[in-house]
C-alpha cells in the first residue's frame, strides 16, 4: 500500500480528499480542556504547592533540597559542560548564525513631526520572558537557540527556561543563548506558574516554545495574562517539485518532517505524476534505516499525501490554500516561483535548501506557524519581544487647530466629554 495517497485537485473525486488535507484543526479534546483549566486555576490559586503536586504526579520528580525546581547555576554549568566539544562547536556556530540574523531585525523608534503634532513609536523590549522547552527523552537545544538569542538581542532583561528534565545539550544551548534561569518542569503547570507566577517561579510577560497537546492548550488558555508566540499544532511540510527533481532527496525531506512525530504532516505537490512511483520507492529504502521508522511511517500512514497538479500555476495555488509552515521549492527557477507564494511560514528555495538547514544552522527562525496560520501569522523574530508605545505631543497652536474637528467627531459618537475637552483648549467653557 503507498505512503502517500494520491489527489488530484482537478478531478471532481478527489474534493473530498483537497478539503480533507487542507482542514487542520487546532482543538482539542474537550477531557484535556477541562484538566488543563482546573490546572491553571489551582496553580494560579495556590502557586508552588500545587506545582509541587502536579509535577510529582505526572513527571516523578521531587523538589529539590530547598523545595523548589530551579536548577542551580552552578549545577546547570557543570553539566552542559559535559557536551561533547563537536555537538558544542555546532551549536556555537548555529547560535552565531542565528543571532547575527536576528540583530539585523531590531526595528528603530519612529518620530513624526507635523505642524505641532509630535508622534512617536517607541519601541522596547519586554522585561521577562518565559520559554518552554520539551524535555525528558526529547532534546530540542535547537529551540533553545531559536528562542532565547531573539529576546537575548530584543533586549529582553530576564529569561526563564522551563523543561521538564533537560539534557545536557539543552543546558549548554541555554547557557549560550544567555539563559538567565532554569526550572525542571513541565506541562500545564510549569505554563501556569510561568503565567501567574508562584513563590519561587517569576511570573513572565510572555511565553514562546513548542510543547504536546497540554502545553498547547495552557498557552491558548494563559493568553491576555500573558501574550504567547502561537498556538502549535503538529509540525508540517509541502514540498513544490518538478519532473527534474531527485526522488531521494525529496524522500529524505518528507522522512526529516514525518519523524517528528506521528500527528506530522508531509505533502509533496509535483507536476510530474511519474515523480510519485520514484518518492514511494525511497521512502521505503529510506524507512528501511531509520532509527524513528514506526513513528515517520506511522505519520506517513495517516497524513502523507501526494497532489498532482497540471501546471506550476496549480501547484502556487495549491502551496498558498494549505499555507505551509515549512514550504520546500524543489523546481526550476525557484526564486521566481518562491515570488508568488504568499502563505509559508518558511520558504526553503531551490534544490540545495532544505528544511533542515532552517531547523539548525541557516540562522533564520524555525518557530513558525503551523496549520494554516502562515496565512496571517509570522516566525518568530526579535519583534516578538518587543513591544510599541504611542506618545502623542501638541504644542498650543496645534491643540487649538484640531479642537473643533475633535468635537465634530465626538459628538458624532455620543462622547460629549471629549469634545469638552479639546474645545477647552481652544478656550471653550466646561
């Protein structure tokens, strides 16, 4: 049976299938939603204890000598200095590459001076800053990097790491990324804590970072007291093709996404029908090796998908629908093409890019958007952890100038007190 099914977005069958594959919900189980609610409300009403409780609960870890989860610096530093001096020397170079991008984000103040009327955007970072990380048997220092160097650069004065159990290459990533502390925990409690704050966990302005369907849905519920990154759903990718691309290379890109996890999205969209029969052969060659195999297989199984399109027209038409958080161009004149897409949270262009050049080293963020929200949202960047404040300056001449325009307007909403305000700049009675 082929991994991945076929659709052909001109045959009037195979609608069901199109709406199918570009419907990505978000929601969650109405059973998650109820037990992360009653999380948020007891640790926001009885803070370090009941994170004591559901941290022992759920992950089996006990508190430390002094009662609490963070990790000691000096105890954090010895132990990413454990890494191994390859695995440091490429996360020194990606965490280079990732924050010279991100400086070059840093947006300046905006100032307009216009007969008496002094405007001004003034920009500023965000005092702290929460990131969540996966831990346990996973380890992301990649995403460490990825969120830590932007509000590090933005100016961001603290940063506090949460991760249930961090390996080693997690700590050192932090340690380069100017972490500022780290608590083990994790879940919805450690979302709560960070969003309410606790005795020993200080409450943040914002938190960013992947997490499983828990952590997603405690972000969701914690936003407007804090602000969050997004909300992520499972991790995605479309790859453009043409008839002169290599099978093995798209096969190996759609396996980097389908091994993420087994709610992963892989979807190849070719001109070429005959291209398909020579992907279904790799991936199954490929497979063969893979220490991830049931999990790819697995995501590949239930989401893999093949859309063949008559024209690169179709397949632009096709990539701006499904708004992609990863989108791969592996076609001839790949720039032109990468013009006219619109909806990606990420454009991989040309044979040679690769999504994983995006998720390590290319230095551009891999915190992106996922389904379907590329079509409004961005990937995170240095303006994600900074924030703009309106300041409004008249001289006398320019209050008493707009004073009667003001009160047209406010009288026009009913907002009798406004106008009474302006007019008394220009002389009027209260």
């Amino acid at each position: 049976m082929p991994l991945l099914r076929t659709v052909r977005p001109d045959d009037p069958a195979d609608a069901p299938a199109l709406a199918a594959l570009l419907d990505r919900s978000t929601t969650s189980a109405d059973d998650v939603e109820h037990a992360v609610r009653a999380i948020l409300a007891d640790v926001r009403g009885r803070g370090d204890a009941a994170v004591r409780e559901y941290t022992e609960r759920f992950d089996q870890r006990a508190p430390g000598a002094d009662g609490g989860y963070e990790l000691p610096r000096e105890r954090w530093h010895a132990i990413a200095d454990t890494v191994a001096p390859r695995v440091r020397q490429a996360l020194d170079h990606a965490a280079a590459r990732i924050r010279a991008f991100h400086e070059r984000q840093i947006e300046p103040d905006l100032e307009v001076d216009d007969g008496g009327v002094r405007l001004v955007l003034r920009v500023t970072p965000l005092a702290r800053v929460g990131l969540y990380v996966p831990g346990g048997t996973a380890r992301y220092p990649s995403s460490v990097l990825m969120t830590a160097i932007p509000a590090r650069v933005a100016g961001v004065r603290e940063i506090v790491m949460v991760t249930p159990g961090p390996s080693p290459e997690t700590l050192l990533a932090a340690k380069l990324a100017g972490v500022d502390r780290v608590f083990e925990l994790g879940g919805a409690q450690a979302v709560a804590a960070l969003a309410y704050g606790t005795e020993t966990v200080p409450r943040v302005d914002k938190i960013v970072g992947p997490g499983n369907q828990w952590v997603a849905v405690a972000k969701r519920m914690v936003y407007g007291e804090v602000d969050i990154d997004a909300v992520a759903g499972p991790s995605e990718v479309l790859i453009v093709a043409d008839g002169d691309a290599a099978p093995a290379w798209i096969a190996a890109d759609l396996l980097a996404q389908a091994e993420h996890d087994v709610e992963a999205r892989a979807i190849l969209v070719t001109t070429d029908a005959a291209l398909v029969a020579r992907v279904e052969a790799e991936l199954e060659r490929q497979l063969a090796t893979l220490p991830r195999q049931a999990i790819a297989r697995t995501a590949l199984e239930r989401y893999g998908t093949a859309v063949v399109v008559a024209s690169m027209d179709a397949a632009v038409a096709i990539a701006n629908r499904y708004a992609p958080e990863h989108l791969e161009l592996q076609c001839d004149d790949a720039r032109a093409v990468a013009a006219r897409l619109t909806t990606a949270g990420a454009i991989f262009v040309g044979r040679w890019a690769s999504e994983a050049t995006g998720d390590y080293l290319a230095g551009a963020n891999h915190v992106l958007p996922t389904g379907g929200a590329a079509r409004y949202a961005s990937p995170l960047g240095t303006y994600d952890f900074r924030k703009r404040t309106s300041l409004v300056e008249y001289d006398e001449a320019a209050a008493r100038r707009h004073a009667a325009d003001i009160a047209v307007l406010a009288e026009v909403e009913g907002l009798d007190a406004h106008g009474r305000s302006a007019r008394m700049r220009d002389g009027g009675d209260a």
